[in-house]
C-alpha cells in the first residue's frame, strides 16, 4: 500500500537530487499516487527534468505537471549564453 505523503517526500528528494533542476519553486501533492507539480522553473528543460525525476519514483501512478518558466528568464538576454538563438 503506498502513502500520499511517503510519495510526496520521495518525489521531492528525487527533484531535489535531479541534476539541473532549481527545486526552489515547486511544488509537490500527491493524491492517490498522482503527483502534481506546479510552480516556477528557470528553463523549459528543468520542466522536463522535474516531471522525469517525480516519474521515476516508485508508487507514482501518473504525473501532472503544470511548472511554468518564469517570465523573462527564458531565452536568456545575453545573446553569448546561447549564440544560436535566433539564428535562422
């Protein structure tokens, strides 16, 4: 039998632990192993790394993510972080 909260934690350690992603701004309930995440994120990969992380825990039935990219942090300004964005 798996617990809502138990879930919640392990998602939480395992986003913690994900490589790249800033765990800061989500967050995490679990209802009958359904894990929802919502909040804020830098970029569109941490979105992914985070529902891939809360995935792979085991008693997790289904994730629903809606993170979102916070306004202006994505792209980046500076044209030297990614020189190809933009570039046709």
């Amino acid at each position: 039998m798996y617990n809502d909260a138990v879930i919640a934690n392990k998602v939480r350690e395992a986003i913690l632990l994900a490589a790249g992603v800033n765990a800061q701004d989500i967050v995490i309930a679990a209802h009958e192993r359904v894990v929802h995440l919502s909040g804020e994120v830098d970029t569109p990969e941490q979105v992914r790394l985070a529902e891939a992380a809360a995935a792979g825990v085991e008693g997790v039935l289904r994730v629903e993510n809606d993170l979102y990219v916070r306004p202006g942090r994505w792209p980046p300004a500076e044209p030297e972080i990614l020189p190809w964005y933009g570039r046709r």
